[in-house]
C-alpha cells in the first residue's frame, strides 16, 4: 500500500466533559485524518510544526502511539502549540474557539517540505485552517507541488472554520485557489453550498470540477454522503446510524476511512476519474467509521480500528 501524508494542523482539542470541565484530546483535522488511515492499517505520515511545550509533546506521542510516521513534525520555539475550545449549537454540531495568534503549524515554511519523497500512487491531504496568510500556506502549495510532481494525488477537505479568517469572503477566496490543485475534495453540504455560493446542488457540484479535481465527495450528516466522478456517475450511500455523543472528527473519520480505501485499492492519480462502482462500498465504509467516530468523546480517541469496524 502506498503512504498518505497530512499536512497542516495537529492541536489540542478542549473538549466539554461536565459544567466547565474540559477533557484534553489530540485533534487537529490533518492529523485526525493521519490517524484514522493509521488505525485502519494504511501507512501515514503527518507534516506539520509544534511547539516546544507540553501540548506539542503529547501530541507527538500520541501520534506516533496510533501508528503515524511523525518524521516530518517539527518543533519550534517561536511559538506555541495551537489550542481549540469546543462547544456545541442546538443540532449538536460542533463549534470552536481557537488560540493561535500564530501558532507553530502557522510557522512551517517551504524548506521543511523539501525532503519529503512522495511517490506514484501516495495521496497527499490537506484542510483549509492552515491556508492564512503565514508561511505556512507556501508550504502547503510547495508540498503539492512535490507531491504532483512524483505522481500523487492531491485530497482537500476545505472544513471551513470562519472565525479564524477576517472574514467569509477571506475564507472562500483562499479555497476557491485550491480547489483547482486538488484531485480528490471532500465537503459536507453547507461548505458545498458555501464554496460554490448557489444553493443549486447541480450548479454547485458542476462549480467544484474545476482545475484537475476528479472526485468529490458531499457528506450529509445523518442522511448519508454521496460522490461525484468526473465521468458524470453519481453514488449515494445512507448514514450508519448511531447514537450521537460528539459530532467532532467524523467528516475527518469519513475522509480517513475513504483515502484509507483509495489506498489500498492501489488507484493512481490518472485513473481516480474512472474509480469503478467499487466507490460506493468506500463511501458506505466511511459512512461506517464516521458514525462511530460520532458516538464517542473526542476526534483521534474515537478513531477506529479495522477490525472495529468490520466486527
């Protein structure tokens, strides 16, 4: 099986366990993704920069205990690890405060990402938190570069975090500029609506095939996810259901649980615009791993096992 590599942020999800008690967790959307293909049995590979403190520490072990390569996690001392408060709306979905004003993934920089030896048939993942204005984003696009150049595929799961911007249009600017460098995108169905800016699904997913994306994947929480080929099909798969105790990391769970399956499959980058039906028995995997990533307390701590899921 060939490697997956995240980039961007690892942190520490504060998660509510009690009336002003939070629970520290590992998080981080990249880095739940990392973990998630890990537990699964693919080999990833986390690139990011932490800082030299306690936080970034625990986040080291605790990736390198799920299985993660950490070779590409660097440490700083021009600034903290990042931090994230959670909380919840009225439907359950999760909401963040977030304390990184930089932090030290905003500070990995293009020369750090240089002696990464992507490969044929590797796929490299990426969020949209660390695409700020921060040297951080030049080493995003210079890994991409990288990784195209070897042959990899390219996943992008924009998981839009509007607070950390200064404002909405800041936000889907930045995305809109990557979605075209992408191969694989992964959205749930208000980032669809919100990237796109039509409320016409058909327009919207017409808007997303931009640049060299190829597949596209939309997540409909407890109706299921669907995906979209370049070729034209469409499949659809119905949620697993669960009962809810943390929504947080089951979109990273999904997109784990699907890149997991890319993987194993062997599909390169020239062939995921003809995937096969084969497509809809990963959506209904990641299905799967989402819905018990959401019936458990935090991100990386709910990430599964293969044998969990095909009990």
């Amino acid at each position: 099986m060939h490697k997956l590599y995240c980039i961007g942020e690892a942190l520490i999800d504060f998660t509510p366990c009690g009336e002003g008690v939070y629970r520290r967790n590992a998080g981080g959307a990249p880095a739940n993704v990392a973990v998630c293909a890990a537990k699964l049995g693919a080999q990833s590979a986390m690139i990011t920069k932490l800082g030299k403190d306690l936080f970034g520490d625990y986040l080291v072990k605790t990736l390198e205990e799920c299985g993660v390569d950490i070779k590409y996690v660097l440490r700083t001392d021009k600034a903290d690890t990042a931090l994230a408060f959670i909380g919840t709306d009225g439907s359950g979905e999760p909401r963040f405060a977030f304390y990184r004003n930089p932090s030290a993934d905003m500070l990995l920089e293009e020369e750090d990402v240089e002696g990464i030896p992507f490969e044929k048939g590797d796929i490299l993942h990426f969020g949209s938190v660390d695409l700020v204005d921060y040297p951080v984003r030049k080493a995003h696009l210079a890994a991409i570069r990288r990784a195209k150049a070897a042959g990899a595929a390219i996943s992008f799961d924009p998981n839009l975090r509007f607070n950390l911007w200064k404002n909405k249009e800041e936000l889907i600017s930045a995305v809109n500029a990557f979605v075209p460098l992408s191969d694989i995108i992964k959205v749930n169905e208000r980032e669809l609506y919100a990237i796109s800016g039509t409320d016409d699904e058909e327009a919207a997913v017409k808007y997303m095939f931009r640049g060299d994306v190829k597949l596209l994947f939309v997540t409909r929480g407890d109706r299921g996810a669907s995906v979209y080929t370049l070729e034209g099909a469409t499949y659809s798969c119905p949620a697993v259901k669960c009962d809810l105790a943390d929504a947080t990391g089951a979109g990273d769970g999904f997109t784990g649980a699907v890149l997991y399956k890319l993987l194993e499959s062997g599909i390169t980058r020239g062939k995921l615009s003809e995937p096969g039906e084969e497509i809809k028995e990963y959506i209904a995997f990641g299905n799967a791993v989402a819905s018990h990533v959401a019936s458990r307390i935090g991100a990386i701590p709910a990430m599964p096992s293969l044998k969990e899921i095909c009990k």
